[in-house]
C-alpha cells in the first residue's frame, strides 16, 4: 500500500495500517523531537505523544499537506508545550546523550578530522541550544530537515514572513554564538 491507502485504511479502522504509519515514521518524530529537546527520554515521550495524538486525530487529517507535515507540527506543539511547563529543564547534551543521525560525523573519517567535526558539532549543538524553542524549531525543520518555508509556515502556523524572520534571527544568532565560541 502507498501512504494515503495507509492513511485511508487507517482511518477507516485498520491496526495493521496504522502501525505501518508508525513505524515508518518512528525514527523521523523520534530524531526531530531530539533536535528540539535535546533529552532523550523527552524526546522518546514526545514522540509517544504525537503518535497517540496522531490516532485520536487521523480521522480529521484531510491529506491537504503531507502527513510528515502534521507530524512535524505535532511535534512542535508538543515540544513547546513541554517547553512553556517546564523550562527549566532545557540542557544541553553531553556526548553520551548524542543520538546520531544525519548530521553527525562519520565513523570512518581520518581521525584528526574526526575530532574537528566532533568539536564543530558540539559548539553548534552548543549554539542551537541556546535559541529559543520558537527559533529553535524554524531553524531545524528548515536548515537541518531541508523542509520549504511553507512548509515550514504550515507546521508552525506562522506565516511565510514570519518564517523567514525567525529563520534570519536564528542564523544570525548562531552565528554569533558560534563566532564567540571560535574566538574564546
């Protein structure tokens, strides 16, 4: 079955289908809800949240955007809220808590280049932490999961100009932060 036959079937009642959806999008809810959260088991929660908020909710998806579109958005909502009850809680990772996923540096690299990306990644990470969820959010779903400011504009529900300023504020933070960070 191809995804709207998958969405059909799983609005229509189907189990099979939509464990199909969910597993196809596990790893992707599961890796955008790190990025924004950067804690493992909150993000493990938040992706168990936006799936149980996803069966409540299939049978409204009209299939106007693509569902990875209303995941992301899911997502972001869900992190935000987490964010706004509990804001003290944003840490930074450390090393053992990285995740990999496409943005990582690879295994079989020469090593010398290897620490350099690793310690390239750790001021960026570093930086991206320091943004605020709202930034935060438009920033990895354009820069880092490669999605269109509309796109973008449809999961956040801002508008394309509003995209484009947080996306320029956030860039223009980072890099600050990051220039801070090389100089010291």
């Amino acid at each position: 079955m191809d995804e709207k036959e998958l969405i059909e079937a799983a609005q229509a009642g189907d189990k099979k289908a939509l464990a199909e959806l969910v597993k196809k999008y596990e790893k992707t809810i599961y890796n955008f809800a790190f990025k924004i959260c950067r804690n493992p088991e909150r993000a493990e929660n938040i992706m168990q949240e936006t799936f149980y908020s996803m069966i409540k909710s299939l049978h409204q998806f009209d299939a106007k955007s693509k569902l990875s579109t209303w995941l992301y958005r899911i997502v972001a909502n869900h992190c935000l809220m987490e964010h706004r009850k509990k804001r003290h809680q944003f840490v930074s990772i450390d090393d053992d808590d990285f995740i990999e996923d496409e943005y990582t540096t690879d295994k079989t690299a020469i090593p010398y280049l290897s620490v350099e990306n690793n310690e390239t990644r750790q001021i960026m990470d570093k930086a991206i932490q320091k943004l605020s969820p709202e930034y935060r959010i438009v920033f990895l779903l354009r820069d880092v999961e490669g999605l269109s400011t509309e796109e973008t504009g449809a999961i956040t529900e801002l508008s394309v100009p509003a995209v484009k300023s947080r996306l320029h504020r956030a860039r223009a933070f980072l890099r600050k932060q990051i220039a801070a960070e090389l100089r010291s």
